[in-house]
C-alpha cells in the first residue's frame, strides 16, 4: 500500500473506490422482482418531466427575503435571470402534474450567448446525476436500447387494477423489438423477462438526446432511428421487431430529455415528426407503425429564425405546441461582473492581472448597449441601469424597476453580448508584455472592436459613442468612490457600527421604546440622517 498524506488517496484507494460506485448501479433482476419493488415504492415510477423536475430541486431551493427561489443548480453558471429560471421551473412543475403542459414542447427563446446552452447542460448534468440516486432510479428491460419502462409488458386490460390497487399508472405501449422477445423468446411470460438499472448519460447515449439542426436535408433516421435492410422479410410485426435498430435520439431520449439545437433550422419533415412526439408521444416510422416515446423536448433559437418559422402558414400545429421563454442577456451590472469573474479566474486569461474596476466597466458598458431609453421624465441610461441594480436611484423603488421592465419587454434580447465582452478582455490580455488588463484599456478595446462592426448604421454609431461617454462617466464616480474608501482606513468599521446603530434603534422604534440614559431605545436624529441620503422618508 502506497501511502499518502492525510486527506488524500492513494492509487489502490482510487481504483477501489471506482470499483464500488460503478456495482452501485448494477442492478438485475426479472419483472417480477421489478414490479414487487414498485408496488412497495410507487415513486420508483416517473414520467420524463417529473423525473427532469425532481433533478433539479434535488440539488436544493433557497428562497430569498423577497420570497423569491433560488435554485442552487444555476447558481454558479447563470447570473441575473431568476425570472427566467423560475419560468422554467414552473413548466416542469406543470408538466410534471400531468398537465396539457407536458406535451409543449419547451422553447428557449434568447440571442446568441445568453445562457441558453449553459441553462439546459446544467439540467442535463443534474438528471444524469439524479438517476445515480436512490429516488432517482431507473429501470428498464434489460437490452433495451430506448431503456424502455418494465411496467409496459403489463396488459391494457390489467392496468386498472394496478392503478386502484396501487396507485400505480401505467401509460404507453411496448415497442416492437421488445413485443417481439416477449412472443418469441419468453413465450408471453412477462414474469421472467429481464430488468436492469440504467444511469442516464448522454455521453453513452441513455436518457439523454441531442440533436443540432443545421442540416435542412438531414436524414431522419438520426432522429427516428435507423432499419436493418437485411432484416426486412417476414410480416410487418416481425420486421418492426427485428430491424427497428432504435437508434435515434428520439429513442435514446425516451424517458429523459432531448436537446435541439437550433431547432428552426430542421426541415420540415422532421418538424411534422417532432410534432408528432411532442402531441401523441409516439415516434412515427414510414410504412411500419410508431413507437411509444415518452421525454421532455427542449429546443434553443434565435428571434430571427423562430419568426421566420412563425409566418409559416404551415406551421400552426407545431407553434401550438411549444411554450416559449425568452432568455434575454442579463441587465444588472453586478451579475455581469460575476459572468466575467468566473471565466476571467477559470481561464486566469495567461496570468495577465485583471485590475480593479475593469470588469465593472466592461459590464457598464455591456448593459447599457442591451437597455431602452427611459420613457421617465429626467431619469438617464445610466439611473435606469443603477436602479435595474437595486441601487438607490432619486426617489424610485424596487418596485419602479419591476414596472419599467414590464413596459420594455424586450430589453436584453439585443445589445452586446458577453462572449464579445470577453473576446475584447482577451484581446488586452494578449497584447504582448501586457501584465496587467485595465479599465480604460478594456474600454478602448470594446470602442475599436465596435468601430470596426460594419453592420453598425449612424443610429447605431450614436447610440454607442453615447454608451462609451456613460461609462467613463460611471467609471470616474466608481474610481472616486474606491479612492475615498481606500483613504479611509477605517471605513468598513464605521459602517458596520453605523448599521449596527440603526439596527438597534429599528427594533426600538417597532417596539415602542424611548432612548434613555443606558442608550436603550431609538435616536430619532441619528435614524434619519442615515436614511436621508437614501430618500427613506418617514
């Protein structure tokens, strides 16, 4: 044995550590054993948006002093869309109590590098997670390539009595490969028929589907799956139970989740089939029947494309089927400094300094290329930013902000994006003997890198010199603010006994109690020269 220091492993210890988890989830048995399991644990039993819903919440729920969720999945990968996280929570909560909603197709709506791709990895990694857990568990007819649920080998006719009995509820049909091995190699005994846990992965192709749409002439079988031509003699039956390989990403997502990429970019042969999956759960093959596939379907666009799809006059039926959240570009200034932090330290940009304030400036700057003027008379770009920031802005309130964002529905699904903000922090960096990425240098990138933008019109130049002179303007009352703190030795700690002060003469003031010689009870005066500043007015 190899020893090694406290806290760490040693190599016998890493190769027997990855022998345990991996017979974690070696799992067989017949149906029978199956079934005996599931009436002791119903909840071993989830349809796809239940099972997606219960990954996400499983990896915890705060909630805040507003009352608003925080969901601990997206909290260090997606910043400043809480709306838009909650949105999509809510349509698996729907879906998951089996409503209309779970045959909507989800649609992420959002420009380029708005955290689309991010929000559904993030769920993709928590359902694969999900399924190496004990609630999560799955099961499936052991072979079965879609990973198909035991409970179907039960017949129509007997479902009824599970469902009063046990409340268990059965739903879909047995596909044609294992319809066929159960006439053919069990005999019609569904006790003895194989059944084995499956772990989600899509690296392996279990659970979880994905599908980039770039291709208008691309063969369905990538989706549909794909038929052995040396297998075709024989009844339709037997054919569709032989050469059905069940090899396309509707069939590996079956029980999970598929992603399409760029989903408008599909012909509109496979748009009609997704219809189809998304309406009747079913997978339509030409000339031999469908298959049974239950999954959630969640598709990312661009504006431009989807619009193009909505004046389809054929398009209809699907736009019926798809409930669309947008996935602006994050509008507050201190949770875009939060995207570049995390990537500016993942990537520590070759060891080149990051100054203090730069990413400030580069998330001023960006933030206000995505806001509409104020329609509020005597506010400025810039109040409106600082407000959206929770920052105290003249006498609006939280409340303010949340009505100017309703009256701009689109702010966020244009302006700059942050994977420019970065490409332009990294061209700095990149400069050779540069060690050290400045505010100002940063500014003067992103200015020659949008000069450069031909598709800019005059309005756009405009609009954009205006944006550079807010954000000096903003950088200047920053670095003034940083300077008198830094002057200021003792800042922090008058603050905070400043604060505790206030604190204390709050809860004196809600409980009635008059100052007095032991300095028990309110200051009046010191109460509102704090909150004078503020405009917190009595």
């Amino acid at each position: 044995m190899i020893t090694m220091p406290d806290n760490t492993m040693s190599i016998e210890e890493i190769l027997a550590a990855s022998e345990r988890e991996a017979s974690l989830y070696d799992w067989r048995g017949t149906f029978a054993d199956y079934l005996a399991m599931v009436v002791e644990n119903p909840s071993l039993v989830k349809f796809s948006h239940a099972r997606v819903r219960d990954a996400i919440l499983s990896q915890k729920v705060d909630t805040l002093p507003t009352g608003e969720p925080v969901y601990r999945l997206f909290e260090q990968d997606i910043f400043g869309l809480d709306d838009v996280l909650k949105q999509i929570v809510e349509y698996f909560e729907a879906a998951a109590k089996g409503a209309e909603t779970r045959k909507r197709i989800l649609l992420l709506l959002g420009p380029p590098a708005s955290g689309k791709s991010t929000i559904v990895a993030l769920i993709k990694k928590a359902l694969e997670d999900y399924t190496r857990t004990d609630e999560g568990a799955v099961y499936a007819i052991a072979g079965c390539p879609m990973q198909e649920e035991p409970l179907h080998l039960i017949p129509h006719s007997l479902r009824p009595v599970l469902k009063e009995q046990y409340g268990i509820e059965i739903e879909g049909e047995l596909n044609p490969r294992n319809r066929y091995l159960l006439r053919t190699k069990y005999k019609g005994n569904i006790a003895e028929v194989p059944v084995e846990r499956v772990v989600f992965s899509e690296h392996e192709a279990v659970g979880i589907g994905y599908y980039v749409a770039t291709n208008p002439n691309a063969d369905s079988s990538l989706l549909v799956g794909s038929i052995d031509t040396d297998r075709l003699d024989g009844d339709r039956t037997e054919v569709a139970g032989r050469a059905f390989r069940m090899d396309g990403e509707f069939n590996v997502a079956n029980r999970g989740m598929i992603e399409m990429v760029e989903i408008f970019k599909a012909d509109k042969h496979l748009l009609t089939t997704l219809l189809g999956l998304a309406q009747e759960q079913v997978i339509k093959m030409e000339k031999f029947g469908s298959i049974y596939s239950e999954q959630a379907i969640i598709g990312h666009s661009n504006e431009g494309d989807f619009n193009t799809f909505a004046l389809d006059e054929h398009s209809e039926a699907l736009k019926d089927r798809i409930i669309a959240i947008r996935v602006p570009y994050n509008l507050r200034v201190s949770e875009e400094v939060k995207i570049y932090g995390k990537i500016t330290t993942r990537s520590e940009e070759a060891n080149v300094s990051i100054a203090p304030l730069t990413l400030q400036v580069a998330s001023t700057f960006a933030v206000l290329s995505r806001l509409d003027q104020p329609a509020s008379q005597g506010m400025t770009l810039l109040d409106k930013m600082r407000l959206y920031d929770g920052r105290m802005v003249g006498s609006y309130t939280r409340q303010d902000a949340i009505e100017m964002r309703r009256h701009h529905a689109d702010e966020g699904m244009t302006g700059i994006s942050p994977r420019y903000v970065m490409n332009r922090i990294a061209a700095v960096a990149s400069i050779p003997d540069v060690k050290c990425v400045t505010p100002l240098a940063v500014l003067d990138s992103l200015w020659q890198g949008m000069s450069e933008n031909v598709s800019l019109d005059q309005e756009g130049k405009a609009a954009f010199i205006s944006q550079v002179s807010d954000t000096v303007s903003e950088y200047n009352e920053l670095a003034v603010t940083d300077v008198q703190r830094a002057f200021d030795e003792s800042f922090d700690e008058t603050a905070a006994i400043l604060l505790a002060g206030y604190l204390k003469s709050i809860r004196a003031y809600c409980s009635g109690k008059e100052p007095d010689d032991d300095d028990v009870g309110f200051d009046e005066r010191d109460m509102q020269e704090i909150e004078r500043p503020i405009n917190v007015r009595a």
